[in-house]
C-alpha cells in the first residue's frame, strides 16, 4: 500500500515519526541488553546457583547427610590439626 503525500509537511512529520520510533527502538535494545548483562553477571549467577542449592538441599534428604558430613569432616580435621600443632 502506498501512502500519497500532498505537502513536504506531511512528509516531514511522517520522517520524524519514523526517526522517533527508531531511537524507541534502539533505546529498548540498549535496556534489553543491560538487563542481559545484569542476569549474566557473577553475581547474579553466584545468586542464582545458591538459591537453587539451597532449594535442593531442603528438598532432599540425602544432600542433607551428604552436605552435613562434609562440613563435620572439614571442621573435624581442622580441629586434629589444629589440636596436634599445640601439641
């Protein structure tokens, strides 16, 4: 479908329409792709994973015992050590 144009005028403001809804357009992209970036970033990912652990962790008994004797071993063998250096 054509569109006829009468005067210059009308010609121009269908020009700075079109110029207005690009730099739309173009800001919108820039937002979208911060908003990208930001649910990309270490932290966020760092966050993301976390939680998800964490939700699995109460969701599941045996992470439960498996997170839980991991950490005893940790502190436990740190305290020997620390315990045998003393001595």
């Amino acid at each position: 479908m054509k569109i006829r144009y009468k005067t210059y005028e009308e010609v121009d403001k269908e020009l700075e329409i079109l110029r207005l809804e690009r730099e739309i357009s173009i800001r919108k992209i820039g937002n979208n792709a911060e908003e990208i970036t930001e649910l990309f970033s270490p932290r966020q990912l760092l966050q993301q994973g976390l939680a998800s652990f964490g939700s699995s962790v109460k969701n599941s008994q045996g992470v439960k015992t498996l997170v839980l004797s991991t950490v005893f071993k940790f502190l436990f063998n740190k305290f020997i050590k620390k315990n045998k250096h003393q001595l």
